[in-house]
C-alpha cells in the first residue's frame, strides 16, 4: 500500500494546515452532534410526555354510534393481543362542577382506577391522595390541580356534578392530580359505574385506553384493531402527528443547516488538498514515471482527504460528547410555555448520532477530496515533471 | 551487445496543437540495441525530449509506432503503460525529483513498493542498490540534507533499482557542476557495463555525449545523423 504511506507523509509534511483543517471539521462534527442531541432529547422529551399522559392506542365508539355497547368482549379481545399490557375502559361526559358559589365545566371520567393507573400512570402524577381512592364505596373524585385551585376546593370537601337530565349528584374529593398538561384544568376522574349512574347510563363506555410494551408498534395494534374489531383504534402516534410533524418539518430544516456546516469544513479540506497537489506537481509527474497509474494517483488524494476526515470526524466525536455531557450536567433553563412543559434544554446523547454525524462528515469530506484528486490524477506527466 | 532490437521506432510523428500547429518529431525512424549506450543530442525545439518521452511512454505520438521488446506501446491503457513505466524502463531527469517527504532508502524502495514487493524485501534491494551508487551512508538523509550530485545518484539507484531494461536520462547531468556531472556520467557507464541495460540520454552538453557509443543528432524533428563509434 505505497498510496497509503505516501498520502500520510504529505499529510505529515504540512503539519500546521492539518491540525487547522482538521480542527475545522472537529468544530463542525462537533457542533452537530451537540444539536443533534439536544434535537434528540427535545424529541425523546416530547414523547415521554405524550406517551406517559397518554394511552397509546385510544379505541373510540363505531363511526355512527355514541358508545361501545359490549366493551367486555372487546376488552379481552385486545388483553390478548400481543404486546398490551393493559386496557382501562372509560366513560366520558361533559359536567358542570360545583362548589360554592365557584362552578366550572369539565370532562368527566369514569373509571375503574386500578385499570386507569395501568394504562396512563396516574398514581405517580397525584400531589395529595391516591387515585385507587376512586374504588372506596361512596362518591369519590380526583380532579386536576388547576381545577382545585380554581374551584377553591382541596381533599375532604365535597362538590356537586351536574348535567342537564341528570340528577345533580355530590362528589367527595378524594385526590388531586398534576400532569403538566392541559387536563390539570379540565378533567375529573370518578369510578365508571357512579359515573354511568350519573349519566343514567347502563354498563357502556365511550372509550377505551391500551398501553403497550413497544410505543412504536403501537401503529400497527391500532390498524389491527380497527380491521379486526371494526372499531375506530388510534395510536398516540396519529392524535399527536401535528407535533410529530412539526418535529419532522423542524429536522428537515435543521438539516440544511448541518449539511452547510459540513460543507465549510469540506471546504477546508479540498483547500489543504489543493495545496498539496499543487505544491507536489513534480511529484506526481515523477510518480506516474515511476509506474504510478491514474487510478493510485486518484486514491492517494482520496485518501488523504478521507484521513484528514477521520480524524476530524474522531476529535470531533469526542468533543461533542464532552460537550454534550457538560450541557446536561448543566441544565440549562428555558421557557416551559413555549417547550411543551420542559423547563430545561433536554439532551439526549444516542450512539446513532455519532455514527449519523461521522458518515455524513466522511461523505462530504470526501466528496470534497475528489476535485483536487482529480486534477492530480490528469495531471500531464511530461508537463509535471518539466513544471519544476 | 547483443544485436536484439529493444526499441523499433517507425515513422514518429508526434504534432501539438497550441493555437499554431507544431511538428515536434517529423517521421522518426530508429531502431535501438539491448545495451546500447546513446545520446540524442540537438539544439533546443529539435524534438529530442519529446523523443524521449515518447520512448518513456510518458506521451503518446499523433502518429507511428514504438516497439518496447517486439510490443506497441502506443496503444497501451494507462494501467498497462504504468506497469511498463514501472518494470521495464528508469527515469532520470535534470531535477532529481526526490519525493521531500521521504528519504534516500525511501525514495529507492518506492519503485519497488509500487510493483508491490514487499517492504522488508523492497529496503534490502533498495540499500544494495544505494551502496551500488555510492551512497551506502547516507541511506536516512532526505533530499534537502544531500549535495546536487548525490541527490542524482538517489535518482540513479531509483531509476535502476527495478532492473528496468532501458534507462531514460533527460540532460541528467544539466544541473551539475562539471566535476559531479563526469561523476554521474561514470557511474552511469559502469552500471551500463555491469548491468547490460540500455541507456538513452539526452544531452545538449557535446562533451558528454562525445563519451557515449551512438550519438543520434535531431534538427526540427528529423533524425540528420545516425553514428556509432566503432
């Protein structure tokens, strides 16, 4: 491999414009991976939040029906599905709440807590009570903190639901519950047969919630069920593709940005490459003398810029990881209203990002390494050799 | 010397083209002996460096044949003509055209390395090939810690450490003083006797080409004398 010893030495023997060259596709690998993290745990953030608050797979009434009539077959129709790990049947109404002179609209769950806690985790977003509470004997209700504070109510006092053609029907709060999300202000939980009471209602529900052991297979689950059982099955995927794609819009645009830094490093490395070559035109000339073909005159300057690149792409890794570890350590603030409820800048360091950004370097790097290959590998040799 | 013919020359014509038409070589005819020791001589514009690159495969005639050892090389690929360049012919030129980055056993291995022999090999050849030349001490030197005439010699023992059969010398002396210039010009003999490879040197330097067996003398592209000392 003369090529190799060859494209190191006159690597070697321009030590100050590799260590610049190199240090320049360093920052920009660097500077990549950071935001890509941040980018990563922005999305990871995101999805936590939605999946964690969220059932995975929402099954909601036939298109032309108010109620899933029968919903314990259908129950232990997806229990046996591969994957689920729970299923919490709901009924949902709309209800005024009432206490004191302080009334105020909200969206009425029943359910069967142990179920629900299954499903959406509700028992570790309680700040005062427990949501089994909902189970005891008697009218019981968790409500959301925003909903608390603006009902001016808290545990032990007792407000009155109402609906027009329901019997106004008292509720003792039992718990209350913060999520981060829009339900602290507007929804309350009771167990589903008070509230199907309610309701005058029979043993029906308006929905049906599934947690699944692989979120992103949750997909697929949902069009199973919607096929199978021929009710209306969507995934956490599909109610939240708005932000989803937003994010998608975001990383598309994010990425032009990534390929414009990538291109100022490869910038500099065509810039050292042509350099060399022109410096060495006597060498090239003499080296296609010496039985050197085209091809190996190609592949020394390739491999010069891919060299150049890795190393690059190596010092670069690893500052980016400190980097990256350093910003997380640090917990930087930011608004919470305007990033979803997080109120520090998420990074997420994943191997995939390193690898992502390393490939991406070495295929502009050395893209940028053939016009300078090139020009060496035409070069005229008598022209070459007589140009000194 | 043998009477094989190891380069057959017809009718070489080799024509630039840069805005006006150029006729470097006008239909050289030339027929050259395995051993023969020769100088092209001429003024300058004669045509006899781009004879000689032509014979070097380095350039391609607008028109005629070179046979290298009953072959046309003419109509070679660049991989075929690089092999070539590399197996059976060595290059010395005005400028020794060391590679800076390396040193004089370096420089002396690469044409070994390139035909892919193997390093431990290519370094043993290349040091008897130095000290062949005179310069058995200075092995680890580079280019810029060695005087004019042994930076030549480094291009000497490059251009015959593959045991080429013809050895290309374009003015190999033109850039020495007199005194390194004869020397270069002995050990290119002795190697020539020693060796029985073929040596082609062009020269404008009369004195020097007055020593070698042919002197073969171009005027605007056209061979005007042919003579072989007897």
């Amino acid at each position: 491999m003369f090529e190799m010893t060859i494209a190191i030495r006159h690597i070697r023997s321009r030590r100050r414009q590799t260590f610049f060259s190199v240090i320049a596709v360093a920052l920009a690998v660097a500077i990549i991976i950071i935001s890509m993290s941040m980018l990563s745990g922005f999305m990871k953030n995101i999805i936590d939040v939605t999946v964690e608050n969220q059932a995975h797979i929402t099954v909601s009434p036939r298109e032309d029906e108010d109620f899933i009539f029968l919903y314990h077959g259908l129950e232990n129709y997806i229990r046996k599905q591969e994957g689920v790990i729970a299923v919490s049947s709901y009924y949902q109404g709309e209800a005024a709440l009432q206490y004191r002179h302080n009334a105020e609209g909200v969206a009425l769950f029943g359910v069967n807590p142990e179920d629900e806690d299954r499903v959406v985790q509700k028992e570790k977003d309680m700040i005062a009570g427990d949501f089994g509470s909902l189970d005891l004997p008697g009218r019981y209700m968790v409500i959301g903190s925003k909903l608390a504070r603006n009902l001016d109510v808290d545990i032990g006092d007792t407000v009155t639901a109402q609906f027009p053609g329901s019997a106004p029907a008292d509720f003792k709060i039992s718990g209350i519950i913060q999520t981060g999300t829009q339900a602290d202000e507007t929804a309350a939980y009771a167990n589903l047969k008070r509230v199907q009471d309610f309701y005058n209602a029979g043993d029906i529900i308006t929905g049906m919630g599934i947690r699944v052991s692989d979120i992103y297979a949750a997909n697929t689950l949902a069009n199973k069920i919607d096929r199978e059982a021929d009710y209306d099955a969507v995934s956490w995927m599909e109610q939240n593709s708005e932000i989803l794609d937003l994010i998608e819009t975001q990383s598309q645009f994010v990425l032009i940005f990534y390929i414009l830094i990538f291109a100022i490093s490869g910038f500099g490395i065509a810039n050292i490459l042509i350099m060399i070559v022109m410096e060495k035109v006597g060498e090239i000339g003499m080296l296609m003398a010496m039985g050197v073909p085209r091809k190996s005159i190609l592949f020394i300057f390739l491999l010069e810029a891919c060299i150049l690149g890795m190393a690059g792409v190596m010092i670069g890794s690893a500052l980016g990881y400190v980097s990256a570890l350093f910003l997380a350590s640090y917990s930087i603030p930011i608004p919470p209203e305007m990033y979803f409820g997080m109120d520090h800048l998420p990074i997420l360091i994943v191997p995939e990002n390193f690898i992502i950004a390393g490939i991406f370097a070495m295929a502009i790097i050395t893209m940028a390494g053939i016009y300078p290959a090139r020009r060496a590998s035409k070069m005229n040799p008598v022209e070459a050799i007589h140009s000194v | 010397m043998s009477d094989e013919k190891i380069i057959q020359i017809t009718n070489l014509t080799r024509i630039y083209v840069d805005g006006v038409e150029i006729r470097a070589l006008d239909g050289v005819e030339l027929d050259i002996e395995k051993g023969e020791f020769l100088a092209i001589v001429g003024p300058s514009g004669s045509g006899k460096s781009t004879l000689l690159n032509l014979i070097g495969i380095l350039d391609t005639p607008t028109s005629g044949t070179i046979l290298l050892k009953g072959i046309d090389v003419t109509k070679m690929s660049d991989k075929e003509r690089s092999r070539i360049r590399n197996q059976e012919l060595g290059f010395i030129f005005q400028y020794h055209h060391l590679l800076p980055d390396f040193n004089a056993l370096e420089n002396v291995m690469m044409p070994l390395l390139i035909n892919g022999m193997k390093t431990s090999k290519a370094r043993e050849k290349a040091r008897e090939m130095l000290e062949e030349v005179g310069l058995g001490d200075r092995l680890y030197h580079r280019s810029n810690q060695l005087s004019g005439g042994q930076n030549q010699r480094v291009a000497v023992a490059r251009a015959l450490v593959n045991n080429p059969s013809i050895v290309i010398g374009d003015e190999p002396t033109g850039n020495l003083d007199s005194k390194s210039s004869d020397n270069i010009y002995e050990l290119l003999r002795k190697l020539n006797r020693e060796h029985n490879q073929t040596f082609i040197l062009v020269t404008h330097d009369e004195r020097m080409a007055a020593k070698t067996d042919r002197i073969i003398r171009l005027v605007d592209g056209k061979v005007v004398e042919d003579s072989r000392k007897v």
